[in-house]
C-alpha cells in the first residue's frame, strides 16, 4: 500500500447544505435504510482483507487504517465498485437491460480473491433478496435473473429504479463500504468507536470526491494498484484464526 495518511481531526466542519429537509427526504430515507447495519446483506461477516492485515501487523492504529483507507479510495476496490455502480445505475436508469448485467458480471469478475467474490455476491444476492421484497422495481427484478450478482450493481439497480439521485447513492455507498471497514477495525481490536468516527469524519471529503469522480467516469476509468489488500484478502483465506468470512 502507498505511504498515505490522513489527519484525524478532533471536531468536524459543518457545511451547509442548499437542500432543505423536505427536499431531500424523498432520496436520503430509502438510502439510509438500504445502506445502514440492519439492512439484512450480512455485511458484518466480512473485512475486506483487513483482518489478516491487522494479524500481519500492517494496520495496528488509527494513522494506519487511515492511511490504508486512502489508499482503497484511491486505488483500490472502493474506487472501482463506485465506478461499477455509476455504470450499473446508468444502464438501470435508460432501461438498458444487457448493460445492467453486462456490467454487473464485470462486476463479478474483477474480484481479485475467492473471498473478495463471495464479499460482493453474497451481499448482492442478499441486497436483491430483501429489496424485491419491500422495495421491487423493474431494474431489481431485471437483474434478479442473473446469478451471481455484484453488490454495486444491485444498489445501483434500485436506485436508479426508485429514481434517487445518482452522486447522492454513490456517496451512501461509498461511505457503507468505508464505515463497515472501520467497524471491523474496531472489532479486531487496534482502534476504538472514538477514532473510528474521526477517520470516517476526515475521510468525508474523500468520499464525496470520489463520487464526483464516479459519477462522470466510464468503465474505461476502471484500474487499480491496492496489491497489499488484494494480497491481505487472500492470504485471509488461509489464515488460522479468524472471525470474518473475508
């Protein structure tokens, strides 16, 4: 991983917003609810690598995970599920069914680890399962034929079916990947609750650039350079004693 970092900081600017509450309650409820700890996709069970990067000693503090984090926003799987996602909504959005699954066995297939697969798949076919249920629109049920499926590619398809916004979802998805990462920091054990939240609070400008950048991007934009946490998913694989799935 680069050498990156990130300043935690002790208290968060507040900025704001040119959209009043009325107005952004018909996007942000159905994200808040598709995106939080009790949607049921099992995001819990998985730590994106991080778990034997932790056991290998790579992140031990806040400054590392930080830095690590940068890094996946940067170059790494984070960047390229917004993508993927930004690709998945679009197609969704014009009705163009071949380039919803198109892009999502892209999706699938860009995994660079069994676990990695199982990660994004599980969560996707999780995500479609309980979405159909309270939330059915043509994009889901399109894309519920296919198996497997990508976990960007089936929020992306419900957004764009429920006519949400599409820098708004990547930034409430991006920011799910990154929060569940820092929350099973926290449950391995280097970092607390407390400085979670400053790493997440410090990376929100990465977030929201990071969604600009999907939002106009191709997936021709796709790439990236994150090998030690390619490497840290696999090595997971193997590892002796551990509590997540990936």
């Amino acid at each position: 991983m680069i050498n990156a970092t990130i300043t935690i900081i002790m208290t968060a600017n507040t900025t704001t917003m040119d959209i009043s509450v009325a107005e952004a309650d018909p996007f942000l409820m159905p994200l808040m609810l598709w995106l939080s700890p009790a949607f049921p996709v099992g995001a819990f069970a998985y730590s994106h690598g991080l778990e034997w990067a932790v056991e290998a000693g790579d992140i031990h503090d806040a400054r590392s995970l930080g830095g690590w984090l940068v890094d996946l926003l940067t170059f790494g799987a984070p960047r390229a599920d917004a993508i993927l996602f930004a690709a998945a909504f679009r197609s969704a959005e014009a009705g163009d069914w071949p380039a919803l699954l198109e892009t999502n066995a892209l999706a699938v297939a860009l995994a660079p680890s069994a676990e990695r697969r199982l990660e994004t798949t599980a969560q996707g076919a999780a995500f479609v399962m309980a979405a159909r249920a309270a939330w059915d629109c043509e994009p889901l049920e399109r894309l519920a034929t296919e198996e497997p499926i990508a976990y960007p590619a089936a929020v992306a398809a419900a957004a764009a079916g429920h006519g949400l916004p599409l820098e708004a979802s990547l930034q409430a998805f991006v920011l799910g990947l990154i929060a569940n990462a820092v929350s099973a920091v926290v449950r391995l054990g280097p970092i607390g609750q407390t400085d979670g939240q400053k790493i997440l609070a410090a990376l929100l400008p990465r977030l929201r650039a990071l969604a600009r950048e999907a939002v106009h991007s191709t997936l021709a934009d796709l790439g990236g350079a994150a090998f030690r946490s390619d490497l840290a998913s696999m090595r997971h694989e193997t590892q002796y004693s551990r509590l997540f799935r990936s």
